[in-house]
C-alpha cells in the first residue's frame, strides 16, 4: 500500500508590529536617524509583509 503524500507547509506565522520605541527613549538631540525614524521604517517593512502574508492566507482577511 503506497501512503498518501502530504502537503506539508512550513510554518508561516503572522508578522508582528516592531514594538514602539518609548517615548521617553529619545534623547531629544536631533539624532539621525532618530529612534522613531528607525521605527517608521521597521514599520514599513512590517506593512510589506504583511500584505504579502494575507495574500499568502486570504483566509485570514
């Protein structure tokens, strides 16, 4: 008897949020980039991935 081959996925979690920076955590000194600039991109690429996880999972919109 031949098993039936499974179609394993590899785990595909959900991205999360980069977690923001306190607001106390900026030294208020002009830094470039700044903490939150860091942010804003870590953000943007958090956006990217998530709209390529739902299109990998419309289910889940």
């Amino acid at each position: 008897m031949v098993d039936a081959m499974i179609d394993v996925q590899p785990e595909d979690p959900m991205p999360v949020p980069p977690p923001q920076p306190d607001i106390d955590a900026c030294c208020g000194n002009g830094c470039d980039p700044c903490i939150f600039d860091l942010h804003d991109l870590a953000m943007d690429a958090y956006r990217q991935a998530l709209r390529a996880w739902k299109s990998r999972h419309p289910e889940a919109s």
